[in-house]
C-alpha cells in the first residue's frame, strides 16, 4: 500500500473522536494534510451506561485522549502546524500537550537528529474551560499492571490498607494478564488497535522511534475511570523515573518523562481542574528508589516464576524462566542487579534461569547501567548511583564477590569511585515528593 509521505506533510490534523457506547469503542482520527485518516480504536469491555453527572467529564477525558494518542502518528512526519478539529482548545491544555509532544519526544529527537524546540504548537481556540466539578466518583482505585515488580508492588501495598482496587491493563499480552489475575484483584483488560497504516508508514520510512507511551495509557485510564467509576488512578513509578538519561545541547533527555513527578504533577493537576475534581492521578511508588521497590519485590515470591520486565522477550513461551528474560537487554541487567542485594543467589538464578553476573559477554551492559563509560541506558532502568550501590554491595559479599562482572569493577572501576556514594541503606529511605491522596499515605508505613 503506497501512502503519502508524512515526513512531507504541512500540517498534522486531530479530526475527531468518538465513543459507541453500545460497543464500548473509542475511535481517534488523525490524517496528515488532506491524506487518509488514521483511525485509532479503544475498546473498553462491558462498558456500562454512563452515569449523566459524568458527562462532562467523560467528553473532556475522551478528548484529551484525542490529544495525547495523537503523539504515535504525529512522530511519523513531524509537521509545522498542527489542527485540531471538531473542537477548539484553550491556553492550558495546549501548554500541556507542547510540554508533552516536546518531552516525551526527546529520545526521538534525539535518536533521530531532530531539534523539536519551539517547533511545536498547538493551537489555543478556546478561553480557558470552566473549573472542572466532582462527579461523585466511587472510591476505588485502577492499579495498571505492567506484567514487571512495580506494579506487583503496588497491589500488594494496597491490599495491606485494604484500599478497594481493580488491577487493569492495556493490550493482550499473556504474561500481564497472568500476573493480573495472580494479584487477585477484580480485573479489568482494554483493547488498544494502533491504525495498522502506521505500521506501513514506518516501513517505508516515516520518522519512528520512542514515544511516551505511558501518558497515552494514563489517558486511557482517565476515560475509564470516568466511564466505570474509580476515584483515583494509582501508577506504580518510583523516584528513579524523574532521573534524566543524558544532557544534550542544553536539552535533558529522559527515556522515562511521563513516568516522572513533573508530568505525573502536571497531569494531575489538569484533571482536576479539566476533567474530574474527584478523580486522583498519582504514583503510588513515588517516594521509593528503584532499590527500595526491589526490595520490597524480592518478599513477594508468590510472583517470581510470574514476573518479567524484560522488553525483547514480554510474552509467554513455556514455564522456564528464560522464556521470559532474554539475558542480554538493559531491563534484564537492571532487574537482576537491582535484586542481588535482596535476594539469595539461588532464588535469583531461578528466576532468571542463569546468573548473569558471571558472563563476560554482559559487561558493556552493566558497565552502561553504572554510567562508566557509557551513558544510563534509553530503558526504565533505575539511576546510576543505584546500580553502583547495589554492585558495590555485592563485591562485599562472598556468595557474589567472585562472578567476573563483580570482580571486574572491584578491580577495574571501584578504586575510580568514593566508596562512601556507595552506601545502600540511604538510597532505601522514602523521599518526601508524592501526590498520595490523605487515605492512602498509611501505604508509606506499610511499605517500610
């Protein structure tokens, strides 16, 4: 199928959206200048009938879904202007979504040798929309479910405070649903259809690369939370995401930005006063490090032999651990290292299925992830000083000291580093900066 070239296009249009509620499907329409639309579809299952005095709120939800989805299509060609139709937007919500398209682009500027600074702009059509009102939401938490730690994390620390929750997810993988119905929570599975000429776009050559996935599920989560009635949308991302991944030409770069305080602040301050007065955007892990989150993981062993955060190998392939951990990738690296600590060395290696500290061919990797060398790697891997703690911790420790990657930094880059950065117990204690709502902040003494 031959397509018009977007990286050519002048302008990139929002055409519309639009919600059945007999099917429960979202549809979000996107073209580049006067070519094909670009469909979206959301499907979000048994949706019951929407409550009137959440209308309003829904409409706002369903837009800025609109909005923000619109970042996978827009990285195709990345135009000067861009058009929103059907509807007009005002003053805030364009600053939320330049902030947004600029960050959470960052890493494919980057990759892509593109200098998206000032060259984005949504336009304003609109006054500033009217506070938003409460809705008389159920006070119930979604707790997304990513298949990795943190989420497992989460689910356990709100069922120690009895917090009412549904775990929920977006897509059809198998290894999530697994771990989703092992949390034992009611569940909730939404289908997301990217418009299949995206795909025939990149393979012709379309500018490609990361995008910030996460704000696209936390506005599809906004939707649902309207339409099913859930007070209050408990991410699980820690501290360490707010880390940026480099500097470059006076820009910070961070592979995790709408998983970091300042989008999660600016997300959640928007829907209360765009969407939902009542509605709470927030991360419940926020206080912790990645270290302090492995930690508390390394207790729940009932996930062990169900967990992976490994991105080339997310699916289901048989009961051995390999199956779900390459080995080889920097999420694999990271978990591993970040669990060491915490974990007896044969509970790791099971997990695992082998010891990746003891193979030669891994040091790049682990040299990435302590920033020697090498920059943090483009992963949801934790900081640097993270990862120096916790190898650090291991080269003291006999079951650990003696496998090739731990000896090669005591020999190799210890004597280049103060050893008193590298201590652990510091990095395990909770930072102030959270936007837990007043009845979940006994989840800070329940994950001590």
């Amino acid at each position: 199928m031959l397509l018009n070239d977007p990286c050519q296009a002048a302008t990139f249009r929002f055409v519309g959206c639009s919600f059945d509620a007999s099917s429960g499907e979202a549809q979000l329409r996107y073209a580049f200048d006067d070519g094909a639309e670009l469909i979206e579809r959301i499907v979000f299952p048994e949706a019951p009938t929407l409550d009137p005095a959440r209308r309003a709120a829904f409409d706002a939800a369903l837009k800025l879904l609109h909005l923000i989805a619109g970042v996978s299509y827009f990285k195709a060609g990345v135009p000067a202007q861009i058009r929103v139709e059907k509807y007009a937007i005002d003053r805030d919500t364009a600053d939320l979504l330049d902030e947004l398209y600029l960050q959470g682009l960052g890493e494919f500027a980057y990759q892509n040798k593109l200098d998206l600074r000032g060259k984005i702009r949504f336009p304003v059509g609109a006054e500033n929309a009217t506070a938003a009102v409460s809705c008389g939401l159920p006070r119930r938490s979604l707790v997304p479910i990513g298949g990795g730690k943190d989420s497992l994390v989460s689910v356990e620390l709100l069922k120690k405070i009895g917090e009412p929750a549904t775990a929920v997810w977006v897509g059809n993988s198998a290894l999530i649903a697994a771990c989703a119905q092992a949390t034992g929570l009611p569940m909730l599975n939404i289908q997301r259809q990217i418009a299949p000429e995206l795909f025939e776009l990149n393979r012709q050559g379309a500018w490609n690369g990361h995008i910030p996935v996460t704000a696209i599920n936390s506005a599809i989560l906004v939707v649902a939370a309207i339409l099913y009635g859930f007070d209050a949308i408990a991410f699980s991302n820690e501290h360490s995401a707010s880390s940026a991944t480099l500097e470059y030409d006076g820009q910070a770069i961070n592979h995790q930005w709408s998983k970091s305080f300042t989008f999660e602040r600016r997300l959640h301050t928007y829907l209360q006063s765009h969407v939902a007065a009542d509605l709470d955007y927030f991360s419940l892990l926020r206080p912790l490090s990645e270290l302090a989150v492995t930690k508390r993981f390394a207790h729940l062993t009932q996930y062990h032999a169900l967990f992976s955060s490994c991105n080339r190998n997310f699916r289901i392939l048989g009961t051995r651990p390999a199956d779900r951990w390459c080995g080889q990738c920097p999420k694999c690296h990271f978990v591993f290292l970040a669990l060491a600590p915490f974990c007896t060395k044969p509970q790791l290696v099971q997990i695992f299925g082998r010891n990746l500290l003891d193979d030669e061919s891994q040091t790049a990797g682990f040299d990435a992830l302590l920033e020697y060398r090498h920059h943090k790697p483009f992963e949801c891997v934790g900081e640097g000083r993270e990862s120096r703690a916790a190898m650090y911790t291991l080269s003291q420790r006999a079951e650990w000291r003696e496998d090739a990657i731990v000896q090669r930094f005591t020999h190799e880059i210890l004597p280049q580093l103060d050893v008193t950065a590298l201590a652990l117990a510091p990095l395990l204690q909770p930072a102030a900066e959270h936007l837990l709502p007043a009845r979940l902040t006994a989840v800070l003494d329940a994950s001590g």
